[in-house]
C-alpha cells in the first residue's frame, strides 16, 4: 500500500509537470482491426485494489484506451487522457480492483479514424491485501430496539473479521460485553439480546482482515431504552420512504439521527425526501417522530444521491459534483433514439476525473439535440452505495449562420443559411438559403439534402437531370448553389445525385454533373461543430476524383481559410442576437 501511495504521489507530481511533446499521430497504414508484433512496454505498479499502469506511445496512433477485464467477471472500458503523458509514457490508475486477482489488459486504438486492439495482451495480478488494515470504519446503526434486544443493521464485507463491544450508558455502570465473528457474505441484521428494559447503550464496532488487527477507525451505534410507545415502522426501498400506519391529521415529521434536525413533514404514507435538502453523496440514519405522540419509529439507513451541476453544448456534457473521499463510480450512458431513422453512435464513457474537492464526469464527441441517460452509481469505503439517473439534450444547432467574406466579390461576398429542425428524417438538420444570403431571390431554397432519401414514399431517381429542368424544388436548389460557387459561364448539361452520407453532425454528398463531354464530379459536405465557446458550420465544397481539377478551376475558393482548413472550406459562425 505505501508503495502506492508512493507512486499516486510520484504520478500527480509528474501530471502537475509541463508534458513533454510526444511523437505526433502520423498517417499510419496499417490495418488496426488486430494489430500484431507490436510491444507496447506496458509497467504496473500495484496494490490490492487500485493499480498505475503505463505503456508507450505507439507511432501513428492518435488515441488510447484500455479493455480490462478478469476470468468469469465483467470487462470495463477505460480512456487514456492525453494529459497523462509524462517522460515519454502514457499512465491510467485502475481502481476497484480486487484483492489477489488475475487482471488481463489489451490496448484499444484509434488512428484516423479507424479502431483496433493490440493482439498482445498484458497480464498482472494484485496484492493479497491480507494485511492491510481498513482506514475507514464499518457501518451499523440500531434499526430497532425490542424489550431485550436490539437489532443491528450492517454493511458486512465477505471474509473481514468484526469485533463489537457493547457498553452501558448508565453512570458507573461496567456492564460490558464483546463479540467477535468473521463475515461469510453480506448480513443484513445482528441481534444483539440480553439487554435490560430501563438501560441505554454503546455499541463500538471495528474491523479488519484479520482477527485481533483492527482498524483504527471506530463506529459507535447508539441503542435507546426501550420504548413502549413506538408504533410507527419505518422502512426505505431505493429512495422511496414508507411509514407502517396510515398518516393522519398528526404531525409527523422525519428527522435526522446525527444532529435530530426536522428534514421533512410527512403527509403521505409512502414518499420521498427532496434531495435539495440531503446532503450529497453521504449515508445518513433518519426517524419518524410524530408531535402529537411524542413517539419516534425506528431508524432507517439511506444514502443521498450527489448533487451535479451540468454544462450542456452541442457536442458535450460535463456533470460536476462535489467530491466525497474514496468513493468508486460506475456511470453508464444511454442514447435515447427516438427517430428510428438516425444513425446515433454509442458515446465513448470516461472515468470520473477527481481534484479531491471537486468530481467531473465530461462526455465528449457527442452528437447535437441528442438525449443522453446518463447513470452514476458511486461506492463509499464504508460499503454504501447510491445511483443517480439524468437524462440530458445535448445543445442544438438550429440558427442562422453567416460566412462574411469580401464586399467586392457580390453574390459569393457572403454566405447565409439557416439551421432547421429535420423531423423524423434521417438527416440531423435542413439548411435552407437565408434571406441575408447576396444571391436570395425570394426562395428559400433546401441546399442540405438537396433530396431527402430518408422519408417515406421517396423515390429513386432514374438517369440524369437536365440542368435546364426545374421542375422540382431541389432542382432549383441544385442550380442556385451552383450559381453560388461557380465562377465561369459553363454550367454542366446534366446531373444527379451520386451519394449522400450522414456521420452524425456532418454529412457528405457526391453530386455527378456532365460538361464538356467530361464526367464529373462534386463533393459537398456540411459539417456542425463546436469551437472555443461557437457554434460553427463548416462548409466544403470541391472536385472529386480524377476529373477534380476540371471542377477545381472555375469553383469560388476561400482567400483566408480557417487553421487546418483549406481554400475550398467556408467556416459559417451562429449569428446571435437581432440579425
């Protein structure tokens, strides 16, 4: 254990560092669904229930992520940051691991845009962890007291050892009993019998991993004198709170065991506490008292949910919560698909990122007006555990965005369109000429898809288009983007849409055109993004194939591209406010 906590100590301070650069993703060719003969020098430094592993980075390879998994248990999926590179080595912490357990890791990778795994796997198996003495205290508190008992609740660990010793309340009193048992599995409840009707008690209570070395953190559980009046029965499933008797006209209040404050008024038999007024993330024993009795049921064991704060764009949502030492996360994500039609990816879960104070989970590459369901089930040290469910739209794109070029350029001077809703259709957005646009002649015309093939009763087209023929809307819209961008006087005998593909947010459509004697063809593509607090749509529009530079030279080219763009690529900005 001190030897990890050693390595935390060295990884944090080597994170905390200015990174040094490492090799730049190049243009690999190799196949990646498995690839083979390839060592990536994979390190472990591990205890018995967290590890540091680390490897090298492979040439090529622009990202990272680690398949865990252990014989008959389930596999889980880890990211590598790039933020863990340090002194030539990517690092990921592992935790949740069991104690003298096999683990087998393979590398999943990602260059240009193609995955695999690497075929060699790595093993290791962690420490027995035997002699490790728990840093945290069991939990137990009194459900109920009886005339001569008292029932203890207790999240038990299988194999760890108990020792309780009870203690009488009353002064002078050396009433003291012990008793020591080893766990077998989870129990549910402890009877503690031989207690005296008039008398109060402690129970302190202690673990460890084995019997006579405990640990140095105690839980003491309060056990009242019997009370003949209690009639109330508390009881809670999931986060819904259930009171025995029917709830009258009575005052009834639930209250807090730590510091006996009144949380909530019971006006129901069966209901739940508002999370607003729980603390987060912390397993707390609550009472019913009712006024007019002067009677309290017994107590209940209940872990609040945490409390998050979420940060919605089109692309991401970042959840944020404040920290509680030590505990695990689980979170999974769901995509709710309502359109049948849309292809929507699964979105790619990270780890819980920690500072200590402050919990982040950050999805990434998500696609925009999508609901995500997103799960987090969290572990205290002491066993309990506790799921909180939202679901979440990422932002949309619909507005109206702008490229603004030059003034003396006239009808391409600037480039307007507006982002709308796209229905049930299989394309994530219409984008229609604005009335900004230099070339608006009094139709809005659908530049994007020009044909949606996505809807029902669509039909295929047959053979080429005349380019005189407008007999359909989008073979006006075809035409008008055509007088957009080309800047000659030739314009193409025939067409027709060759493809069009949708990959979430973008989509790319081949047009074939006939000119000249010479087959030809365009690529066009749309595609939204989110850039440095914008919205963004970028649009690209260029020659395809052998004949590209035949479209190439009469085509409108951007004078001042965006970084990493080229002359055939317009970057349009959301334009906000009264346009």
């Amino acid at each position: 254990m001190k030897r990890i906590l050693l390595s935390l100590l060295i990884l944090c301070f080597i994170v905390s560092c200015k990174p040094i650069d490492y090799p730049n993703p190049g243009n690999s060719s190799a196949t990646l669904e498995r690839v083979t003969g390839i060592d990536p020098e994979w390190l472990v430094e591990k205890g018995s229930r967290n590890a540091i592993v680390s490897f090298s980075p492979l040439e090529g390879v622009d990202s990272y992520s680690i398949l865990i998994s252990q014989e008959g248990g389930e596999e889980r999926t880890l990211s590598v940051l790039p933020s863990s590179f340090s002194l030539g080595r990517f690092y990921r912490e592992i935790k949740g691991l069991k104690p003298d357990t096999t683990y087998s890791l393979t590398l999943e990778v990602e260059s240009n845009g193609e995955k695999g795994e690497v075929e060699e796997t790595f093993v290791f198996k962690t420490e027995d962890g035997s002699s490790d003495k728990p840093e945290y205290a069991p939990y137990a508190y009194c459900s109920k007291r009886n005339v001569d008992s008292a029932v203890i609740e207790f999240n038990l660990e299988e194999g760890m050892w108990y020792r309780m010793v009870l203690h009488s309340k009353e002064e002078g009193d050396l009433d003291r009993k012990e008793f020591v048992f080893q766990s077998n599995g989870y129990i549910d409840s402890y009877t503690i019998n031989g207690l005296e009707i008039d008398k109060a008690y402690v129970l302190t209570i202690q673990h460890g991993k084995q019997n006579g070395e405990w640990g140095v953190v105690k839980r003491e559980v309060e056990i009242e004198k019997y009370r003949a009046n209690v009639s109330m029965i508390l009881s809670v499933s999931g986060s819904t709170f259930s009171l025995s008797e029917e709830v009258g006209g009575d005052e009834i209040y639930l209250l807090s065991k730590s510091d006996g404050s009144f949380l909530y008024r019971i006006v129901e038999k069966d209901f739940t506490i508002p999370s607003s007024i729980l603390p987060s993330m912390e397993r707390s024993e609550y009472f019913a008292y009712n006024v007019t009795d002067n009677a309290l049921s017994n107590a209940v064991s209940f872990t609040s949910p945490m409390k998050t704060t979420a940060a919605v764009t089109p692309d991401s949502i970042t959840l944020v919560w404040e920290e509680t030492e030590e505990a695990l996360y689980y979170v999974s994500v769901e995509v709710i698909n309502d359109n049948d039609k849309r292809v929507i990816p699964d979105p790619v879960v990270p780890d819980v990122e920690s500072d200590g104070e402050k919990a982040m989970l950050k999805l990434n590459k998500l696609i925009s007006n999508t609901q995500c369901k997103i799960t987090i089930t969290f572990t205290l040290p002491d066993g309990a555990s506790s799921s909180s469910t939202e679901t979440i739209k990422t932002d949309s794109y619909v507005g109206t965005y702008a490229w603004l070029g030059y003034p003396s350029d006239g009808v391409r001077s600037a480039f307007w369109v507006d982002v709308k809703e796209s229905g049930d259709s299989a394309y994530p957005y219409y984008i229609t000429v604005s009335e900004k646009d230099p070339l608006y002649d009094g139709n809005a015309y659908t530049i994007m898809p020009l044909i949606d093939d996505s809807l029902p009763g669509f039909t295929p087209i047959q053979g080429n288009i005349k380019y005189k023929d407008e007999s359909q809307e989008y073979m006006k819209a075809y035409k008008w983007n055509a007088k957009k961008w080309n800047t000659t006087t030739m314009s193409p005998s025939e067409w027709r849409p060759e493809s069009s593909v949708v990959n979430g947010d973008s989509v790319t459509s081949i047009v074939y055109s006939k000119a000249l004697g010479m087959n030809l063809y365009t690529k066009t593509q749309f595609t939204f993004r989110y850039r440095e607090g914008k919205k963004e749509l970028v649009f690209y529009n260029a020659g395809e194939g052998t004949t590209a530079n035949f479209v190439n030279v009469g085509l409108f080219t951007n004078k001042n591209p965006s970084p990493g763009l080229d002359k055939y690529s317009f970057v349009l900005t959301k334009m906000e406010g009264e346009i």
